[in-house]
C-alpha cells in the first residue's frame, strides 16, 4: 500500500501513513508523528452509545499501539498524545466486527548515527558492556571503542583507565553513536555506540 508523500505503509490488518514535522531540520530521538490506522472492534463491544464505542476504540487502539512495540522506520512506540479523529466503521461480513479508521498523534524514539547519548550498564563482559538507552535494551561499547580503559576481572568486574575513571555495572555512560540494528523478529534495535570523542565517559567523572 502506497499512501500520500510517497510511503510505503501496511503492517498486517493495520495500516498506516507517517507525516514528520516539516520544520524538524536536525534528527532527534524522539519523534512526533501522526498515524492513521484501523482499529478493529468486537461486534458485542460496538454499542451504539457513542461514549462507550468511543472508550472501546481506544482501549483497542493503546492495545494495539503497545502489541506492535516499534518498527524500522519510527523507532519505538512510547505514547499515543491526541486522538485526532474516528472515521466511520464499517462492518466485516463474515465475523460481523467493525472496522473503524482513527488518525492519531504520537510520540516515539529512535536512535541515530552521530548522536551523544546516556546509558546504564546491565553487563560486563572482557569484550565489552551492554547498556540499556530508554526503551533500547542493548546498546553496545566494545573495549576496542574505549580508548585507555582496560578490563579489570573479578567479583564486579569493569573497565578502568590510568585515571582511574571506571565503567562497571549500573554506572551511567555517555557515549557516541556508531551505528544501529533492526532486528524484525523482535522488534527492537541494537546499537554500537563509542567513547572515542570529547566529553564522552561516565557521567560521574564528567563536568556536566
């Protein structure tokens, strides 16, 4: 399916159309977007009384939003912040369920190359740390991305340098970047990140 602007929409019986702000010049992690969807109702939940019809739609509709979690394009799903419009439903002839189009607004986050980001370490490994960044669960800094730090073994293992600036488990991290993963099957993304460039670090030895 093809919708106005050029974009190729469609993600099962749910499809969409993207429009990004026209006055966003610089990427930004979090993005503002107006989707237009089908939301399917129940035949026993689509009752006439108009603020109970409302009220199931978007109750489908959150539950939708959170089931689908993120997709390539958009980045994470995190909120639904103006319901905009319901169209008129219409009935499926062979469950007898009400097909009702809704535009909506809505916030999400996705991550870009170049950007400077926080994290916190959940895992320490001789290789490297995993840090999770907002909804992103596994961003991560490879030993060789951490100039002068060096792995230090034992019961809480961690990277320290000569200054004896350390990253080790829930310490929060700046970090550059590199590059980012979509992974389809589960719906999320990876991202290596690095510690090559000015004021990158942990946060606690930083000048914030």
């Amino acid at each position: 399916m093809t919708c106005s602007g050029g974009w190729s929409c469609g993600f099962g019986a749910i499809h969409y159309c993207v429009f990004m702000e026209a006055e966003r010049k610089t990427k930004t992690m979090f993005l503002k977007v107006q989707l237009a969807w089908n939301v399917i109702i129940a035949a026993e939940n689509a009752q006439p009384e108009s603020l109970m019809l409302q009220r199931a739609i978007i109750i489908r509709l959150l539950s939708d939003f959170a089931a689908k979690k993120a997709s390539k394009d958009l980045g994470y799903f995190l909120a639904v912040t103006v319901l905009e419009r319901i169209g008129e439903g219409k009935v499926r002839q062979h469950t007898g369920d009400v097909l009702f189009p809704v535009v909506f607004n809505a916030l999400t986050f996705k991550i870009f190359k170049g950007e400077v980001l926080e994290g916190v370490v959940h895992k320490v490994l001789k290789h490297g740390v995993f840090m999770r960044c907002g909804p992103i669960e596994n961003a991560y800094l490879s030993n060789l991305k951490m100039p002068d730090y060096r792995y230090v073994p034992g019961e809480n293992p961690c990277f320290m340098n000569a200054k004896m600036s350390k990253i080790s488990k829930d310490d929060r991290v700046r970090f550059m970047v590199i590059g980012t993963k979509w992974l389809e099957a589960e719906r999320e993304f990876q991202a290596l990140v690095s510690l090559e460039g000015d004021y990158l670090g942990p946060v606690s030895t930083l000048d914030v």
